[in-house]
C-alpha cells in the first residue's frame, strides 16, 4: 500500500467509521447521563433561574474568556487561563473558520460559509500549538497538576497535538511529502474521534450541563452567577 | 468502616445532576485558586477538584465503560478505607463548604453541592471527625451541640429578658412569626437575642420563639448525613407547623439558613403558607417599609467594612440589604472589602471547621486571608451577619491579636434603632 491509497483509507473509510463512533460514542454517554435521573427542586426561588442561566452563558462565553479580571483567576493562574484560553481560541478558529476544514463540514453538511484569510488561522494554530506546550509543561511541574495527571489526561493530549501539529506541517509543506502528512494528519484525526467519546474531551457537551446548573443555583438564590 | 456504605451512597446520590457536572470537569485546578484553605497552605490535596475526586471515582467505576476499563487495567483501584480517612480530612477539615470555587470553575461547576455529596458518603460510612461526630451525638440527645439543654435555653432567656429589660414572647399562641436562635447567639452571643427582640418588637411583629423549636443550628447538615439533617429540621418545621406560623425566621446563623431554605424542601414536605427567611432579609424588608426607623449616621466613626457570609450572602441572596443598612448606619465610615458580595472570601470558619479541634491550624491559616483583606481597607470594626463567622473573627481575633470590633448586624441596627 503506497501513500496515497492510505490517504484515501484515512479520509474515506476510516474517516466515516470513526465520525460514526464519534457521534454514536457522544449520543451514548448523553443518553446515559441524562437517563440517570434529575430530581426536581422544590425551594421556592428567589430570583429568576433563567436570568442566572442568561447571565452565566454571558459571562462564560464572552466575558470570563476576554476579560480575566472578572473573576480575578487570572492573577492568581495566568498560565492555566491564557494558555488554556489561545488553546481553545486557536483550535476552534482552525476548525471552523479555516477554509480547509469549512469545506469538510459543507461536504458532511451540505452548506459553508465564510472562513478566515490563512494567514489568521495560521497564526492562531501556531499560537494554539505553543499553548499546548506550554500547558503540558505546566502539567508536569506543577504539583496540584501533577496529582490530577494520569496517563488519560496525557493520554488527551497526546491525542489531541497530534493533528494540531501535523495540520500545521501540512500547511506548510515541511519536511515530508505532502501525501504522507495528509495521511498521517487523517490519521490523527480519527484516533481522536474515536478516542472522544472515552475521554474528558466530551467536556465541550457537558458544559452546557454544568453551565446551565450553574446559572439556575445563583438564578434562584438571586445571586449574580 | 463500612467503605460500601460510602460507595452506595455516592451510587444513590449520583442522578444526571450530579453525573453531567463530574462528566463536565476537565481537571484544569482553576477552582483551587479560590480556595481559601488551597490557598493559606498550598496543599494541593486541598484542592476543590480533589475533594470531589472520591464521587468520581465512585461514578466512573460504577457507571462509565472508561471507568470500568481503568478499575480492569489497574489505572484505578476501589475505593479503600484509607482512602475514605483521607477524604473526611479534606473535605471536613479544609472545607466550608462556601461554594467561591464554583464561581472560578470556567464549567461553572457546583463544586460545594458536590463537595457535600462527598460528606453524606462519607457520614453513611461512619468517617465523620470525632469532634463533629461527638457534636452531632448531643444534637441528637440534647437538642443542642452546644449543650444548650431546655433548662439552659430558660434560663438564658430569662437572663437576657432581665438584663437587657426586653420582651421576649416565648410558645405565645396566635404569633405569626416563629423566630428560632441558634445556640451561638444563646451561648456567646447573648446581646444578639436582645437585639432581635427589640428589632421585631419595634417593627410591631407578632412574633414568638419556642421551647420546643429552639435549635435552628444543623451538625447533621455539616455532617451531610441526610437522616440527621431531616431529624433536625424536623424539629422546627413541625413545631412551626404545628402553631401555624406564617414564616419562620433564622436568626444570625449561616449553614442552618443553607439546610432550611434551600435543602429542607427536597427532604420532606413544607406548605406553601410557610416563608423561611434570614433576619437579614427581614430587617432589610423593615427598613424598606419603614417598619422600623434608623438613626442615620448611627455608626459613622471611623472605619466599617461587612464581611460577606457563604451560606446567607452567596448562598443566600441577602447580599443589598446589608449594604443598604450600613448605608444609612454608615455613610461615611461604611468600606467595601475587595473582592466582596457573592464573591467574598469565606471567614475560614463555617461548614463545621470551627466545631473540629484538629483543624486549627489551617482554620487559623484560612483566616489569615481574611486579615489581609480587612487591613487593606483599614476598618477598625467588621460586622457580619452570621454568628458562625462571628465565632470565627471573634476566636481570631483573639489568636492573632488583632485591634478590631466585631459586630453583628441586628445588633448594629437594634442599637440604632430611633425611638
């Protein structure tokens, strides 16, 4: 098997059994959380929970990541919120608004729409790249990080900087032949769908569960969440 | 040790509440920038996240195929009873339960609902500090943790009746209004029941304290035994039910609030024609009414800054009235801490710590963070609006030597109280 045939096995085949498991894998692990049960609360509220949940989403998504003095972390864990914050700014600006990527969600979708000039993207996945770095780095040598690291949160990782970094080589046409990082960027990428469903990566579907409790207890107690 | 009995508990109590909130935890450590314990001492076992890892763990083996393939491979291991001592060290001697954490989470994650999850296992398991345990005993024989027994509770009464010369109405039938004391204010804060009364008696309220609820402070609550819990509401609330009061009113006290206002409703049933609120809310609704008239400018020498409690300002929701008070008490000498409101640092003190002999250090340590802030402003006098925080600043101050009045808000508002 040459490269190329093993470019077509990783973007065709592979490619759609592993998104299937990916999608089967989530709907899975929401089904089984959600069929666990929710016990109703009974206090009388004080405050309105929808207005908690509106300002929780505000905050969360536009505020708490652009503003750090809101909730005074940033003095306290710089690295932790700016890495953590370029991370995810650069990973989602590459898979959404870079036009290579826009064009697997319109041939998966049926519809596109306007991306990022590739200089940006570029920018932002090296930056995104670089925080991960640094967050591994950080990982290892801080000792509260230290004892919530296990080999699945290397494991993440690992997992994840892998099509990060052979996405960026790509782009670039470095060191390899054009068709070995495109497999191998392929590659990456269907381990990590797969992988997915098994790991604390599904944290971006459980967010809006925890979010959403987070605004309705500071709602009903009429405390700005 | 009964290790299953945590581990059916941690089992029962994990719904879609619990397991969407565990599930959403990606284990970045960010809420142990808001531990105050994480942060006097830097003991990374502290850490908010790593008071909730048991749950976890139990969730995960039980209810995960990731969790289940770790326990196959040896990633992870059952739940042993070593693992159960140390858990009731973090999370009853390194935690109030105060919730900042779940302020900084960047998920938003309830993290002290979830911490007290961890203490009801915990509890079943029978792994409770002795001093809370021994506490709780005597909550249970005496109908107080801090031997306030019923001829204690008389006579202090009779005591504050004659010395303060204030009508105290007590088991009056036809009261609207069942005001209960926690056995903080009876034991060590006595003016506070004076202050009380003479705040509901100028606001013309019909009000009473009973013999028989007498206790609003919850040890089962702090334990997070859920039986405990119920048998100590259950004293109020059925009292409070039984003479048809129209609300019921917690004086001075922080966690009891917690238990009444927002759990006692999921544990058993309460009438809609029954209010439960905080003194803070009821002396903010006087003044807004005009119920009651303040002096202005009552307290308005040097500096006066308000600590802000978990479990009544947080927790509670009684986060202007406070302000609009001291506003009127203090004009001038009236001083923000910062950070304040329902981002407040927690006085170190509340969630049971103070009740536990072994926690000291770090309580002291906590507390700590609390001087700094306070100095920073420059007030000579903090007042609060919970005597678990009193007791708390009160024994601090004490420890560190500290040149500071301390005083509770009912009390400043009793002592301004224009004729």
């Amino acid at each position: 098997m040459n490269w190329t045939t093993f470019l077509h096995f990783t973007r065709g085949p592979l490619f759609q059994v592993s998104l299937l498991i990916f999608v089967g894998g989530m709907a899975y692990r929401l089904v089984r959380v959600v069929l666990l049960g929710w016990k109703g609360d009974k206090a009388p509220a004080k405050g309105s929970k929808l207005a908690g949940v509106a300002k929780t989403y505000l905050k969360g998504f536009l505020i708490f990541p652009f503003i750090p003095w809101v909730k005074r972390t940033f003095n306290r864990n710089p690295i932790m919120y700016l890495a953590g914050g370029l991370f995810h700014l650069g990973l989602f600006a590459a898979i959404l608004l870079g036009t290579p990527h826009m064009l697997v969600w319109k041939s998966l979708l049926g519809f596109g729409w306007p991306t990022l000039p590739l200089p940006i993207v570029d920018w932002l996945a090296a930056a995104s790249i670089a925080a991960m770095i640094a967050l591994l780095f950080y990982r290892r040598t801080n000792s509260l990080l230290k004892l919530l690291t296990g080999p699945a949160e290397t494991l993440n990782w690992l997992l994840v900087f892998l099509p990060m970094v052979t996405g960026y080589i790509m782009t670039h046409h470095l060191f390899f032949q054009y068709e070995v990082l495109f497999s191998l960027h392929m590659l990456s990428v269907d381990v990590l769908l797969i992988w997915i469903p098994l790991s604390r990566i599904s944290h971006f579907m459980f967010y809006f569960f925890s979010r959403t409790i987070h605004g309705v207890e500071f709602g009903k107690r009429g405390v700005t969440p | 040790m009964q290790t299953q009995k945590a581990m059916n508990t941690f089992v029962k109590e994990t719904g879609g509440w619990v397991a969407s909130q565990l599930e959403a935890c990606t284990r970045c450590g960010m809420c142990a920038e808001a531990c105050h314990f994480y942060q006097a001492t830097g003991v990374p076992e502290y850490a908010p996240v790593w008071k909730v890892e048991l749950l976890r763990r139990a969730y995960e083996q039980r209810f995960t195929v990731s969790g289940k393939v770790k326990l196959a491979i040896g990633i992870d291991s059952e739940i042993s009873d070593e693992d159960l001592l140390n858990w009731s060290s973090y999370v009853y001697h390194a935690c109030t339960v105060c919730n900042k954490c779940s302020m900084v989470c960047p998920m938003g994650i309830d993290l002290g609902t979830l911490i007290h999850d961890v203490r009801s296992g915990l509890a079943e398991a029978g792994v409770v500090p002795a001093d809370l345990a021994a506490a709780v005993q005597k909550q249970i024989e005496e109908g107080s943790p801090l031997g306030m027994t019923d001829e204690v509770y008389a006579d202090r009464l009779e005591w504050v009746t004659d010395d303060w010369e204030v009508d105290i109405p007590i088991d009056k039938e036809g009261a609207e209004t069942l005001v209960v004391l926690s056995s903080i204010e009876v034991m060590k804060f006595p003016q506070n029941i004076a202050a009380v009364a003479e705040v509901l008696n100028a606001a013309g309220e019909n009000w009473t304290l009973s013999t028989k609820a007498r206790e609003v402070v919850n040890f089962g609550f702090y334990e997070g035994s859920h039986s405990h819990t119920t048998l100590f509401l259950k004293r109020i609330l059925d009292q409070a039910m039984a003479m048809g009061v129209k609300r019921l009113v917690v004086t001075e006290c922080g966690h009891a609030y917690d238990a009444l206002r927002w759990t006692a409703y999921n544990l058993m049933e309460i009438p809609d024609s029954l209010e439960i609120t905080h003194i803070t809310g009821l002396l903010g609704e006087y003044v807004s009414s005009g119920r009651i008239k303040l002096k202005a400018g009552a307290f308005n020498e040097g500096k006066i800054t308000f600590h802000d409690a978990c479990k009544i300002q947080r927790k509670g929701g009684h986060i202007n009235e406070p302000r609009q008070i001291l506003n009127i008490l203090s004009p001038d000498a009236f001083v923000e801490m910062t950070p304040n409101r329902e981002e407040a640092i927690c006085c170190g003190g509340g969630g049971g710590v103070i009740a536990i002999k072994d926690a000291d250090p770090i309580r002291y340590a906590a507390f700590e963070l609390k001087i700094d802030q306070v100095k920073k402003t420059g007030a000579d006098t903090v007042v609060m609006s919970c005597s678990n925080c009193r007791l708390q600043f009160t024994d601090g101050k004490e420890h560190f030597n500290l040149d500071w009045k301390i005083n509770g808000l009912t009390q400043m508002v009793a002592d301004a109280l224009a004729d």
